[in-house]
C-alpha cells in the first residue's frame, strides 16, 4: 500500500513459485492509482493450518516516469537464512491476538444500492458514514490508525467487507449500525459479538471464528463500549447480546457490531441525527475502544 492515505490502497498480490525455488509476485501501479511515494510492502506465508503468519516488511519508492521512458522491473528479495528466527509481523486479524498495532477497523453498514433502514428521509447508510466519520477523527487525534471499509457511498456485500478487514493489520473489527422495528416502541441501544450456530458455518473464517481468545476480547469490547454508549446517551440499555452476523463470523480480529438507536422509534429517531446527540455516540465508542486497549495493552 502507498502512505498517501494510510492503507486505503491496500491491495494483495500472489507470489509464484519460480524454477529457481523462490517466489515472484507482480504489481500493478493502476491498482494503486499510478500513486508517487513511498509504498509499504509485507510479506505472509500461508500455514496448512489457514492462518496466515508474516515473514518480512520492506518498503519502496515509486516516481511515475515521464511518457515514452522504459520502467525497469522492481524486484527486492527477502533473503532469510536457514534456521533463523524471524519476527511477526502479524495482527488480531490474522489471529495473532497478542500483537498490538494500534490500529482500527471501522465498518460503516450498507452503502451504495442498500440504504439499510430509512425513514423521513433519512437512511441509514449516511447515519452509518457520519458516526464511522466522527469516531475515526477522534482516534485519529489520539493516535490511533484507522481503516474503513468505505469511506463513500458505495456498496460492498459482507463477505467482501470481512475478506477486506482479514487482510489488513487491525487489531480490532467494529461494524457500524442503526437499528428498526416494526414497533414504534422500540427504542435503545444494543451491541453484539459472535455466537456459533451450525446452520451458519463460516466461509473465509474457519480456523478462528469461534476461537476462545477472540471471543473473550470481543466480549470485553462489546461491554466497554454499550456501558459507555448508554452511558453517556441515556438512552435504553438492550444490553450485549450474541448473534451470528456474517461480519461477525468472518472476521478473524475481536468483532462487534453496533445498533446505535432505532429509527424507527420518532423521539430515538430525532435525538440521532441530531449533531451534538452523534458526538456523544461517537465519544462513547472511542471511550469503549481506549478501554479495551487498557485491558490489552501494548
């Protein structure tokens, strides 16, 4: 990925065996919007297992040539001697759930054709974006590194957004939602983590969706951020519940998926799309997120 836009460019590249033992993968500058600069490049190996472990990091710089000039081939090896020890560079979201990086991965529900729920107007795919907008400006202020599934209105069906979250180096998933119901009465503030069920078996996520260690930290995650929400907002605790949401299941790192309010409650649906209601929403998922990393340092 280049270091324009942290790594909203990420993009991942096969390597194949060569006759001469080693592996070669090729790049692709449109992939990347012919972006100038620095790029960061990680190396992962597979396991039998389906985990996935880092080898090596390295980085390059790209300066797009003038039109006309002949582009040398880039080729930088990494040469790892027999027996030697070489350090991780992995993540939660390859089930690595010791190493911490600081970094966030924000979901924005729905998106583009599927507008989630709407009501007066108002749907809740741009609720989504400006909460997701709000929280990733105050973790970002903190410090903290944020990734997006999207940062547009665009669509981007569920498997595609954990494949997107697996391959990144998030030490954390949270999913970004407002919720409905056909009572009017409902109202209230709920937030989940993975359950199993068998008629649901994941997809991309076999290895590690219902690994012990991510399920007691997505728990953790899920409490600290639903006491702080209700908490600061008032609204009706619903409580940490278990459910078996398809990014919940196919994430590898600590997952939740937040239900922020009900638009289709009218007196919930005013107090949510009112600015100063969203920042103490927002406040209160960050405040969640910085507990968590206090339980689970660095």
């Amino acid at each position: 990925w280049s270091e324009r836009n942290g790594q909203d460019d990420i993009e991942w590249y096969d390597a194949f065996k060569q006759k001469d033992g080693s592996y070669k993968a090729t790049t692709h500058l449109s992939t990347h919007e012919y972006v100038n600069g620095k790029y960061q490049i990680h190396v992962y190996y597979d396991l039998l297992t389906g985990k996935s472990e880092g080898l090596v990091a390295t980085s390059t710089t790209v300066v797009t040539p003038a039109p006309g000039t002949t582009i040398k081939p880039f080729e930088k090896k990494a040469a790892v001697a027999k027996g030697t020890s070489v350090a991780l560079m992995s993540s939660a979201s390859q089930g690595n759930y010791a190493k911490v990086n600081k970094i966030i991965y924000l979901d924005a529900g729905h998106g583009g054709a599927d507008p989630g729920a709407t009501y007066a107007g108002i749907t809740e795919k741009s609720l989504n974006l400006k909460m997701q907008s709000l929280v990733r400006s105050k973790l970002e202020r903190l410090g903290y590194k944020v990734i997006t599934t999207r940062d547009t209105d665009a669509y981007l069906d569920l498997l595609p957004r954990s494949k997107k979250a697996n391959q990144s180096i998030a030490d954390l998933f949270v999913s970004i939602h407002f919720n409905a119901s056909t009572s009017g009465r409902a109202n209230g503030i709920e937030t989940y983590y993975y359950q199993y069920y068998p008629e649901y078996q994941p997809a991309i996520n076999k290895t590690y969706h219902n690994n012990a260690e991510r399920l007691k930290r997505s728990a953790v995650l899920a409490s600290a951020i639903q006491t702080a929400a209700v908490s600061a907002t008032g609204a009706k605790d619903n409580g940490v519940l278990r459910e078996t949401f398809a990014v919940l299941r196919e994430t590898t790192a600590p997952a939740v998926l937040l239900e922020l309010g009900y638009m289709s409650n009218y007196a919930e649906r005013n107090r949510i799309t009112n600015s100063a209601y969203q920042e103490k929403l927002a406040q209160a998922i960050v405040s969640g997120i910085l507990s968590y990393y206090k339980t689970y340092s660095i």
